[in-house]
C-alpha cells in the first residue's frame, strides 16, 4: 500500500512546479498551484491585457459571479452568498468591521487562534471599546466535549461573536462545528468560522452548518492561485456587510460592494474553477482521505523515530497532523522561528510550534508528497538539536 501511494505520487510530481530538491511537507502554509491551473490564470490575464476596458466593463461582471457560483456549489452554498476576498484574514477583516461593536461588547477567540485573526480582534476592540475573551482549548489530547464545554464557559451576556477555527492554524485540530453552532445559536451568539484550511481538505456544507459567516482559502488546499479567498455570509446579516475598501458598489448589495473594490487583478479568482477542476481530477473526496492517511502515517513515522506523542487522535485531523519534536522549547516565538528558519537552511519546512510547554512540528500532506519524504524529515530535525 506505502509503495503504490508513493509511485502514484512520483507519477503526479510533473503536475506541480515545485522543487523536489527540497522537502515540499507545508502545503498547509501557502498550497502549491499546479501548472494546469496557472495557465489558465495566464488564460484570464491575457484576455484582460487583450482589451483592459471591454473586459473589466463587459466580460468580468459575468465571470466574476460564474466562478462565484462554481466554487459555491463545491462548498454547499448559493452563489448570490459568497463574493471573492483577497485571503480568509481579508474575510475576517471585513465582517469584524462590519459589526456595530459597542463598549464592553466581547469577541469570543480561543487560545490555538491564528495570529493574524488576533491582531485583527484587537484592532476592532481599540476602535469599539470592545473586550477580547478567550477559550482554553484542551491540550493535548482534545475530546469534542470538552472543547465544547470550554467555549461555553467562555460565553457571557456581552458576548456579541465568536471567531471559531475549523481547522486550526498551530495545532491543526478539526474543530466540532455543528455543536459549536448549536452552542452559540442558542446563546445568540455570532459565528464566524475561519475556514482557512477548510476548502479542499474537509467537505463542507455551508447552507447546513449553521453559522453566521464562514471565510475561507482555496490557494491551500484547492490549490488554486494566491490570491482567491471567500466571504460565505447569511442572508440576514449581508446588508450590515462591507468590504474593507469601499468603491463603486457601495449601496449596491452585498455582490456587487464586494466584486468590485477598484482595478485590481481578478485571475486568481477567475481561475479557482479550474482550481476545482484539478481538485475533482485528482479524486476529490477520494483525495481528501488519501491526504488524511498519508498525514496520519507521517505523524506515527516521526512519532516512533523520536518516541514522541502525536497531539491528538487521528479524527481531529485532516490532510495536517501535529507531533511533539524532541527539541527543547524555546521562551519565545522569535527564537522558534530562528529553528524554523534553520530546519528550511537544511532543506525542509514544516511550522514549529510553541505549545503546552513544548515544541511541535505540523505536518501536511499533498498528493505530491511520499512516505520517504517524513522519513527524511524526521532525520532532519534532530540535527536541529545537536546544533543547539
């Protein structure tokens, strides 16, 4: 079986550009677009160059809503629900600014929150006068409940939202969703998912989750362009909405503010169909479990080579696992990225994560990536030790 799956992905290798001369196992970070998708992102940007007004005024409208409506149907949602952003923190962005965040209101996060999502809380919370609250995620070793239990202790009756992973960004833990929608549905609560790792690696139902928003990336693990994220938002809530820069679709509803924020390039966007295309291609959901084995056996390899836990059990995770290095932990995020940046300077690149006293290291999996490719990191990363 280990054999099969790593000829298979020598097999697809050509598909992507990357160099294998080093270890590709971040796909979680930034993704990896094939060239198939590239090119038609060339396709886009040439027809755009061919007459800039004709198409911006005549041809993009029309595609813009068409490649919204194609990525809608893949994550269970209506098109007229989901516009196009930059990136999931772009989404975050947009809806925290949205709301009308009054003094002592609080934004509910939790302690595994990205930390770009924090700094975005905190900017709204300066602006409002609003207070950021925080969950105690169990770690390690997670049970659905407790997590559960620990966001409902969090819970007041200033709590205006919440901003929930569904997969978190350090840890990589699947989140339980449906009962944190309950939870907060019965509180009346606002819930705002950060699927930023969601689109591609976990099947998704919009329409059925029960959120209020839902932002996400389909550069990760859709491999599509860089560029190409999305705002999914309730009907109720999308007269309040408005991007972060406003333009000419200002007062003309929710589709229109957002599709068009000024002259900008629309490719990534225009080619996150063909995105799908290779997704689907490749097996789709067949794909997803394929990366969600291939991450699981790449955690039991570097657990057993260091004789370290995995942090949690294999249905929390998806196509990232997470494993405790044999590595000290550092006192500060600065020197672990100093490590990270040194395990790259060797020739590989996985997170290392400061968390419950020690230090972490997050794996992905693409279909690109072999067995033998987690053996060879797991050689790595020790060097990392003898070096300090």
């Amino acid at each position: 079986m280990v054999g099969s799956a790593s000829a298979r992905a020598e097999n697809l290798r050509g598909l992507w550009s990357l160099d294998y001369g080093r270890l590709n196992v971040n796909h979680g970070s930034f993704g990896g677009t094939p060239r198939a998708v590239l090119a038609e992102q060339a396709r886009w940007r040439d027809r755009m160059e061919a007459g800039t007004t004709y198409f911006m005024a005549d041809e993009l409208p029309a595609a813009l809503r068409s490649a919204a409506g194609v990525l809608a149907g893949h994550v269970g949602a209506r098109a007229d629900d989901l516009v196009f952003v930059d990136n999931a923190t772009a989404g975050i962005n947009a809806i925290l600014a949205s709301l009308d965040l009054q003094p002592g209101d609080e934004i509910l996060l939790h302690s595994h929150i990205y930390g770009a999502v924090l700094k975005t809380a905190q900017h709204a919370a300066a602006r409002s006068g609003a207070v950021i609250t925080s969950a105690e995620l169990p770690f390690p070793y997670p049970m659905s409940g407790s997590i559960v239990e620990a966001f409902a202790a969090a819970i007041t009756p200033r709590t205006r939202i919440a901003v929930v992973d569904h997969i978190t960004s350090p840890s990589a833990l699947i989140l339980p969703l449906p009962e944190l929608a309950a939870l907060f549905r019965d509180a009346g609560v606002q819930l705002l998912v950060d699927g930023a790792h969601g689109p591609g690696n976990v099947p998704l139902d919009l329409a059925k989750l029960g959120a209020d928003y839902y932002v996400g990336n389909c550069h990760k693990w859709l491999m599509s362009p860089k560029g190409a994220g999305f705002l999914w938002a309730g009907p109720q809530h999308q007269p309040r909405l408005h991007p972060t820069t406003i333009s000419h679709g200002y007062g003309s509803g929710f589709a229109a503010e957002f599709d068009w924020t000024g002259t900008r390039d629309f490719s990534a966007a225009l080619a996150v169909p063909a995105a799908i295309a290779f997704h689907n291609e490749l097996g789709g959901a067949a794909l997803m479990r394929a990366n969600r084995e291939l991450a699981w056996e790449a955690a039991q390899v570097l657990a057993r080579r260091w004789r370290m836990p995995i942090a949690a059990s294999p249905e929390f995770f998806a196509a990232m696992t997470l494993v405790r290095t044999p590595l000290p932990c550092p006192e500060t995020d600065a020197y672990g990225d100093a490590l990270r940046a040194r395990l790259r300077a060797l020739g590989a690149d996985s997170p290392l994560i400061r968390l419950d006293g020690g230090l972490w290291i997050r794996l992905s999996a693409q279909a690109y990536n072999r067995i033998e490719d987690y053996e060879k990191l797991a050689e790595l990363v020790p060097r990392l030790a003898e070096e300090i």
